[in-house]
C-alpha cells in the first residue's frame, strides 16, 4: 500500500472531490456509485467513502430506512414517496 494511504486526511480529500456536487444530473449518480464503490472495494478507503457519501445526501430519507422497518413505513401521497414513523 502506498504510504500516503495511510493519512486520513488525504483519503478525506480523495473522497470530496469525488463526491457530486449536484445530485440531479446523471455525473452525481454516477459520482454516488463510484463513491458506494470506493467504500466496498477497500478497507483503506470506507470510512472517508462512507462519510462523503452521507455528507452527499439531500435528504433524511436514506438515514431513516437504515432504521428497522416495523418503525416506519413508506406510503405515497401526490406522487411522491413519504416516509411515516408510528
């Protein structure tokens, strides 16, 4: 492994530049997947992956479907999906 690897900083910046700045075009979707990539192909990489992957969200939406699912429940209303907690 090459020793600037191991300096957390620089895997940090790594990761951001990767990360999209505009979710909703198809280069951040595509950003995101490399991003997803990056995190699941290397030990060294997953955590600076991982927190510019969740830094990247726009929304709480993934955050609450890592909870349990008898917790919420998703429901559609005018079109668009709605998450509600019980």
């Amino acid at each position: 492994m090459y020793v600037c690897l191991s300096i957390p900083e620089i895997l940090a910046i790594i990761c951001d530049e990767i990360a999209p700045s505009d979710l909703y075009d198809e280069e951040g979707c595509q950003d995101l997947a490399a991003l997803a990539v990056l995190a699941r192909i290397s030990r060294v990489f997953y955590e600076s992956a991982s927190n510019a992957l969740w830094n990247s969200l726009w929304t709480i939406v993934p955050l609450l479907r890592c909870m349990s699912s008898d917790v919420w429940k998703e429901t559609e209303v005018n079109g668009s999906i709605v998450l509600v907690s019980f």
